[in-house]
C-alpha cells in the first residue's frame, strides 16, 4: 500500500498549480445562477482555457491518478466547476469515446473538448426514473431519420444545450431492456419544447423536454438499435466513479472553513458541536482514502470504475447532507436566512441522495450486485 | 508509477497466511471453549502466536524481529479482530521491544488503559499504575476486566497508561474493530442467504438487503480510513480510523443480530460475541470522544 505520488505526477501538480495561479485571476467574474446564457458562457470559456493550455482531455487520456491530481488541484484552487460540461465531458463525451464510430468521435468530441457545445442527458421520464428501462418515449425509422416523440424530466442544463444524449424505445415488443436506442439529438431541432423546472433552492436547474416528432438522422445512432441499455450502463459507471472527486475536496474546505466560522462565534465552545466537526472530518478524511481506493483499483483493473463507486456514492451523499446541516448548526438562527452563506448549499445537499441513482437504488446495487444477495421483486 | 493504494500481493499473502494460522490454532471449537472457560488465556495459543511472529512483526530482523511496518501490523490485527483472538494482543505487541519475552510469546503483557485494564489477572507484567484496582464482571466474557478508581465514577484527572497515549495503540484496534465489522457482515450475508421465509431467502427481500449493504457500505469506508493512517502514521488519520472502525464494528455487529432475528439474541451465535469486544475495544485509548477532539482542533487550527 502506497500513498505517495511519482516525480512526474508531482512535476504534473506542481505546473498545473502553477498555471493555476497565474489563470485564475484573469477570469471574469462568477455568473449569477439564474443567468443561464451567461452560465453557459462562462463554463465553455473556462473549458477552452483548460484546452488551449492542453488540459482538456485530462478526464479521458489522463491516467485515474493524474485525474485525480487534476480535480484535486483545481477544486483546491478554486477554479470553475466543469458546470455545463459535466454531461459532456463525463457522460456522454466517455460514452462516444467507447461506442463510437471513427466519425462520431471525430463529430462530437473536439467541439466538447474545445468548449464549443454543451450537452445534456435526456434520461429520465415522469414514468421512468428509478426503474430507467421502463421508458417510453417512441422513436420509429423513416428513411434516413429516426422520428421521436415522448417527454422527458429533470434534465439538467436542457436550456442552454445543443445536444442531448437521448434514450429512446425503438422496439415496444423486446424485453424492456432490448428495445432501447441511444441517440445524440440536436437541441435546436423542430418539436422540442424546453420547460424549466425550479428546483427548491429556487433556481431552474433542469427542466422537462416534450418531443413531438422530432427528426434526429440514423447516423447520430450511437452504438446498435436496440443496444441502447448497454451503451447507456456505460455512461452510468462513469457517472457513478469520478465525478465527485473535485466535491470531495471541496467539502473538506468547506469544512475548515464552518470550523473557523465557528470558532469566530462561539459556538465552537460547545463540545457536541465540536465533536461532530471531529466526526465529520474523519468521514471526509476517509471518502477521500476510498476515492484513492477507488482511482488505484481503475488503475489497475482497467478503465470503468468498479462497485466501488456505489459504496462511495452512498457515504458521500448522506456526507454531503450532514456538512450542510452542521453548517447549519454553526449558523445559529441565521441559518434561515437565504443570503447567508452555505443556506443555498444546504438545499442543493438534499438532491444528493436522489440524483444519479437515489440510496435505495444504490443499496439494492450493493446487495445483488456486491454481496449477491438473492434478487427481490 | 502512481498511488498504489491498494494491497500489495506480499500484503495478501500475509493476510492470507495469518488467516490460515488463526483458522488452526484458534477455530470456532477453540472459540467457544474460550467462552465457557472465561478468564483463561490460552498460553499454547499465545505462544503460537509469538512463534509466527505477531508479537516481533515490527521489531528490526537485528533484533530478532520480522522487520514490517504498521500496514503489515494493521492487516494482522485485523484477522485477530475477525477470529475474537482473546488475550491483551495489543499491550504485548507494544511491548515486544521493551520486555523480555514480550516478543516470543513467553510473557503476557497487559497495560493501563484509561480507567481499565484488560487481563490483568492473566498477565506476567502489567504496565501502567495499577494503585486501587478492582475487578468488574465484563461484559465481554473473553475479556476479563479491571477497573482502576474502584466502580465509582472518576473524579480528578483520568489516568492514563500506555495503551492510551501511543496512538499505535488506537490504530491497531481499529484494525481490531476493522475484521469485527468484515466478519459481521459476512456472517449476515451468509445467514439472509440460507434462511427462508415466506417461501423465498430473507436476503430478498429489500428491508434485509438494505442492512447487509449498509454493513459492508461501513466496513469498507472503516477499511480504508484504516489501510490509510496504517500508512501515514498520522494521529489524525489514526483519530479518524477509529472512529469509522468503531461505527462500522458496533453498528454493524448490531445489524448483523438483527438480520439473525431470535438466533441472533442466543448465547450459543456469535454475534453477541463481536458486539460486546467491539465495546470493549470502543472504550480503549480514550474513547471516540478523544479521537472526535483531535480532529476537531486540527480542524479549527
Ligand atoms: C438535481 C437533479 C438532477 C438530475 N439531472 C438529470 C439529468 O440531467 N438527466 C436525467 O435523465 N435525469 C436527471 N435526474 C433524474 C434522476 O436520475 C432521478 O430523479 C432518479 O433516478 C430518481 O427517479 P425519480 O425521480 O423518478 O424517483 P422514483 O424512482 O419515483 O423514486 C421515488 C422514491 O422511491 C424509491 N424507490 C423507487 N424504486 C425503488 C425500488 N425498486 N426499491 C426501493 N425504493 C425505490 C426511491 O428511492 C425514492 O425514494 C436528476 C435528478 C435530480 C434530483
């Protein structure tokens, strides 16, 4: 066991850290969130940065562990979240990469790279959520088009997308799990509606999509008809692996930075208070282990991230919830108050244990897939 | 070329051949004896284990050791943890440099912990004061106990000993509590396999799934909080080991009842048997209160 890093992994933190330093002030300021053009703007602009200085691909041909050193460093240096990236650096982008055609690559992945289009993830539906593979939105073959029709839910960044990683039904008659498409859908086609959703931190996170004989080309099929299933659950191993690393990070800041709020006020004189902090820093301290667990069992094992991301997901997400509540107990009455720091945070904490994958999922995962335990239903 | 924070394939073997001895010397039949003869330490065992080098596994091969770290260390006691090895394992690892025979098996060694001492009757050396002790009747009955200040709460400062201030101490019983809460969930995953109700496994139906998920959710977060400080040697990663280890041993050790329903509740399964050492071990080197404090103020700065 070895938790020590190579001369040119630190050679890699030191320049990233480095450029960081020198970047990092030159950005414009932070959007607000409501302004999503401004929002999209500012997220592919701080991509394009990343890809002029040759950091762009670091979530695809990097080594885990230089991904690794890369969210670590950036996170730690306060630079831009991957924000309207997130789909297509982390989903659909890795999806391509490994179902693909040469000319799909070639199509949709330096536009993602460059910070040139966003994507977002058409998933979901008002019938489909937990149980994915009982959705219904229909797509039927006319001459060189797919047609499409259906409504999708909760998709993040829909607003201000160019295109969607979209699942479809292309045989009602298979098993549910073999009539599923996936298909890359231009957002800027005929019969798409974008409805935003407020979520209950007030801001319009994701929306719902209605689809209306949409026509989306048969070359922007990723992988077979009818295969969608399984391309799709390898979109959702990567989903469920490295994308919370930056956030771990993060938390552990935002940690600190509640344990010295508290102190300036007092409360940090009552011990239960304290002595939550000093359990929440082990947890945090430990998710950060499991994350190098997790990164040095893909470097060994090969690329997709293992099972070891439904442990991490189901620690991290209640984590994440516990911070902003004891955030809450250092805020004292002010906790109420929307202007206050770390108040928004601690709504936002509460889609963590439902987005990508709700705990109960999760745990049934661990128990058939992990233990194998017999299978319920 | 990277972190490597996994095991390596001499880590594996060791745990491997540890298992294997503590399968022989010291099997379910040697475990429940040792229940029904409380307070009795099996010196055929000890020396057993002095011979395998569990005592000398970190003294310098110069000085008869076997010459490993803290990680072999931490996987050999978690194998102890998982097979309820009974005796003062920690205290006579501790001591294998400092006193004669320590290291082979020959002396037993307990120390002072706190306002407790683990075999002390037992043992041919006890480090620590030992002014005004008392004996309780344990909870665990494959840990005798003593209490210091008598069975009246402390007053004054609480004394300490060795066991309680070398945080080595505390991280090998997390690792202790580490094979607890892997074995624990093991034998709940075995039983939700086998026992039938309603005409199918117990193991498939959610509410029992979600327990045994939930088992092993904290046992491999314990695990690697423990791989981790068994590495850095940091107070502060060791502070963090046992307060995931202990959750993941007493928590999980009550699950696992629960998932055995009646039989979970008799003498005669184990369970009960790592619930009460998981206790026992919760209380050493100043409890979760002292490791809670020590993050708290690297925390605050
Ligand atoms: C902030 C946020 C962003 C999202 N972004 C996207 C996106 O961009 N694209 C996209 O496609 N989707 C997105 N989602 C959707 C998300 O994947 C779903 O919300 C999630 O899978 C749960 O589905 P559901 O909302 O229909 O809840 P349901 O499936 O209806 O679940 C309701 C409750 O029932 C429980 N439940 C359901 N089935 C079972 C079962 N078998 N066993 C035990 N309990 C069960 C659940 O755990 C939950 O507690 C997002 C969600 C959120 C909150």
């Amino acid at each position: 066991m070895d938790l020590s890093y190579t001369p040119e992994e630190e050679e890699f933190r030191a320049r990233l850290r480095e450029w960081l330093a020198k970047v990092l002030p030159t950005l414009p300021a932070k959007p607000s969130p409501d302004d999503w053009p401004a929002r999209r703007a500012y997220d592919l602009g701080w991509q394009r940065t990343l890809h002029d200085a040759g950091y762009a691909e670091v979530h695809w041909d990097a080594s885990p562990t230089t991904r690794l050193i890369f969210l670590e460093e950036t996170e730690r240096a306060g630079a831009p979240y991957v924000g309207a990236n997130f789909v297509g650096l982390l989903h659909a982008g890795p999806t391509i990469a490994a179902e693909g055609t040469a000319g799909q690559r070639a199509r949709w992945l330096p536009p993602i790279l460059r910070g040139e289009e966003v994507w977002c993830q058409g998933f979901s539906e008002p019938d489909a959520g937990s149980d994915l593979a009982a959705l219904r939105t229909r797509a039927w073959r006319d001459g060189d088009d797919y047609v499409v029709s259906g409504s999708k839910i909760w998709t993040s960044h829909a607003e201000v997308a160019d295109w969607c990683e979209l699942l479809v039904r292309t045989d009602p008659d298979a098993p549910r799990h073999r009539g599923i498409t996936w298909l890359a859908m231009p957002m800027d086609a005929d019969g798409i509606t974008v409805r935003p959703l407020r979520t209950l931190a007030g801001s319009a996170e994701f929306a719902e999509v209605f689809l209306d004989e949409v026509r989306v080309p048969a070359g922007n099929r990723v992988g077979a008809e009818n295969d969608g299933w399984r391309v799709t659950m390898v979109t959702l191993s990567f989903e469920r692996g490295t994308a919370f690393v930056g956030e771990v990070v993060a938390c552990r800041r935002v940690l600190g930075e509640l344990a010295r709020a508290a102190r300036e006020n007092g409360r940090w004189d009552d011990p239960v208070l304290r002595r939550r902090f000093g359990r929440l820093e082990a947890e945090f301290r430990a998710l950060w282990r499991l994350t190098q667990w997790n990164v040095s069992a893909a470097e060994t094992g090969g690329g997709v991230p293992g099972t070891g991301a439904s442990v991490f997901k189901l620690r991290y997400s209640h984590a994440r919830q516990e911070l902003y509540d004891a955030a809450a107990d250092v805020l004292g009455p002010d906790r109420l108050d929307l202007d206050r720091p770390w108040v928004i945070d601690r709504l936002s904490s509460l889609s963590y244990t439902i987005a990508a994958g709700t705990s109960q999922i999760q745990r049934t995962i661990v128990a058939e897939r992990i233990l194998g335990l017999p299978r319920g239903r | 070329m990277s972190v490597r924070f996994q095991l390596t394939d001499d880590q594996r073997a060791l745990q491997a051949g540890v298992r294997e001895l503590l399968g022989r010397c010291f099997g379910r039949e040697a475990l429940r004896a040792a229940v029904a003869a409380p307070g009795r330490l099996d010196r055929a065992l000890w020396r057993a284990l002095g011979g395998a080098g569990f005592f000398a596994l970190r003294l310098p091969e110069a000085a008869g050791g076997v010459g490993l770290g803290l990680p072999e260390a931490v996987l050999a006691f978690e194998e102890a943890g998982r097979a309820l090895v009974p005796g003062p394992l920690i205290a006579t690892h501790l001591a294998a440099a400092a006193v004669p025979g320590a290291a082979t098996g020959e002396t037993v060694v307990a120390a002072v912990d706190g306002e407790l001492v683990e075999w002390l009757a037992a043992a041919d050396r006890v480090l620590g004061d030992t002014a005004g002790v008392a004996p309780v009747r344990s909870i665990d009955p494959l840990t005798p106990l003593h209490r210091i200040n008598g069975t009246a709460p402390a007053a004054g400062p609480v004394r300490t000993g060795p066991m309680s201030t070398d945080p080595v101490a505390v991280l090998l019983t997390a690792a202790e509590q580490l094979g607890t809460a892997a074995r624990v969930c093991e034998l709940a995953v075995q039983h939700a396999r086998t026992r039938e109700q309603f005409g199918r496994p117990i193991g498939a139906f959610q509410a029992v799934q979600h327990l045994c998920a939930d088992l092993l959710v904290r046992s491999e977060i314990a695990r690697v909080a423990v791989y981790a400080a068994a590495v850095t040697a940091d107070p502060a990663d060791i502070a963090a080991a046992r307060l995931l280890a202990d959750e993941a041993a007493v928590r999980g050790a009550r699950d696992c009842l629960q998932v055995h329903g009646g039989m979970g509740f008799t003498w005669e399964a184990d369970v009960h048997l790592h619930l009460k050492r998981a206790w026992v071990r919760a209380e050493r080197g100043g409890g979760s209160t002292q490791s809670e404090e020590l993050l708290a103020v690297r925390l605050a700065g």
